[in-house]
C-alpha cells in the first residue's frame, strides 16, 4: 500500500530524506512549497501524515511550527533527527571563482554563514526550499547561480558539487516530526517519549513548580519552548518535550501537570527518535 506523505520541499530536499528514511520506500510525496500548504495537505486527507522540521542543533527551534501543530490541533506521532551536510551545487564546470550568486532556504545560508563570509564577491538570495533551487538551477541552465542543498539533490538534477560540507558547526542535526490529524495510537510500553503545551499563571515561581514536579516524576526535559499569547500581551505558552522510562511515570506527571497548569495538550505521544 501506497503511503502519501506531505513533505515541505521538493525531491532532494531534506523533508525527502526523512521521508524515505523514516518510512519505507513505498511512499507518494506531496510536494508543499509552505509549512502551511503542509499542514491543509494532512488536515484535508489529500496526505496521511506529514514531515515537518521544527528545531536545528545551529539555527535553534522552528517557532512558527509550533504554533502551526498547536493551532491546527495537529498530533505528533514520531520524530527523526537528520544529519544534515551542506553542499555548494551549481551547474557542471564552475567553480568557486564562477559563482556570483546563491540562492537557498534562510535556514541553510544561516548555517552556512561562516563559509560564505570568505568570498564576500558572492549575493546570498533567500528562496523558499533548497531542492527547488537546485531543480530551477539545471532547468533553466544558470550561470553563476548556485544552490546550497544535499547530495541527494545533486544526484537528482545533475549538479556538479562546487563545494562540499560547507556548514558551519560539522556536527548539525535537524529535529523533524511526523504530523498527522488524528492521534495513532500505540502501545503504552512503546511510548517513551511526550511533546506538551500548558499556560502559567503569572505567579511567582509558577514555572519552577512544574521543572520540580517533572523531576520528582523521574521525567527528563530535553525541550521548552515559550510563545506569546497574542491574546493577552506579556503572557506565554510553553511547549515542553519530556522523556521517561516508564508510561506509568508520565501518566502521573501529566495528572499533575493537568492540576497546575492551565490549558493543558497533549500535542503527541510517540517513541524517542535518539535511541
């Protein structure tokens, strides 16, 4: 049975490789220039689930992600940590000396900024994915232009590799998640691994009530991240990622958690993706 997977991106792109890594090869991508092209794939059924990144061990968290899964009512049923090595692809025959532009996602040009702060001669131009640029590069034949993307990309649309590993920090890992409408369930002794959401009230020591409280629960945090609350100016939400040995564990922590906090999500329940 087919698989249709909603990924942002291209083939070649980053997204793909998850993709095939991830799940097995018989899949059918859905090819979203947006995250939020992503998300209306895999709410309206035209895909079954969804590869979303949404944190880099360089560039930090995708925080518009959040926000996207948590309004959209989404559920994380997985996650995959990528490691992503950055190349310099251009059209075969040039070299470093020919480039006079590189077009590539804001995300890759921010990892790679150490690298091009050595040939200043070359205009970094932001583009929506870095697959499509390496596809836009081949079809329409440009000189001088050049795309930040994998060698999988290269491959695809018969690029040369200008540069290779051109990354800042060697060691970059891209946290992606697998997003799908409704929640899958699986068996309570395969669950490691929670993502959650809650509000605070504005109290002193509110927030170190619950680091306490996880603690004593024998939960690890490996994740918080805070959002603003538009609604109400100087007041956040928190996304929290936690890990524990055993569900029983965690079951007594999200009664607490239920308890003190206020609006309280489960946003997914899923296996840890590191070990």
């Amino acid at each position: 049975m087919i698989t249709k997977i909603a990924i942002q991106g291209i083939k070649g792109s980053f997204h793909h490789q998850v993709a095939e890594n991830y799940f097995s090869k018989s899949i059918q991508l859905e090819e979203c220039m947006s995250f939020e092209k992503l998300v209306k794939n895999v709410l309206n059924d035209t895909s079954s689930k969804g590869i979303m990144a949404l944190e880099n061990s360089i560039a930090g968290s995708i925080i518009p992600n959040y926000a996207l899964i948590d309004h959209n009512n989404l559920h994380i049923i997985g996650e995959y940590y990528l490691d992503i090595h950055h190349n310099l692809l251009a059209l075969k025959g040039q070299s470093i000396e020919d480039i006079k532009e590189v077009q590539s996602h804001p995300m890759a040009l921010l990892q790679c900024a150490v690298f091009f702060s050595n040939y200043p001669h070359i205009k970094l131009i932001e583009s929506n994915d870095t697959a499509e640029t390496a596809k836009r590069i081949q079809e329409q034949k440009l000189p001088g232009v050049a795309a930040i993307a994998s060698k999988k990309a290269a491959d695809l649309y018969d690029l040369e590799i200008v540069a290779n590993g051109i990354h800042t920090v060697k060691n970059n890992t891209t946290r992606f998640v697998i997003i799908k409408s409704v929640n899958k369930e699986i068996p309570k002794n395969e669950i490691n691994k929670a993502s959650l959401k809650f509000e605070l009230e504005d109290k002193l020591g509110n927030l170190a009530l619950v680091l306490k409280m996880i603690s004593d629960c024998q939960l690890n945090m490996t994740k918080i991240q805070s959002l603003p609350i538009i609604e109400t100016p100087f007041q956040y939400s928190f996304f929290i990622d936690v890990v524990f040995d055993k569900y029983e564990f965690y079951e007594e922590a999200k009664g607490k958690l239920r308890q003190i906090t206020r609006h309280f999500k489960v946003l997914g329940e899923y296996k840890n993706g590191r070990l």
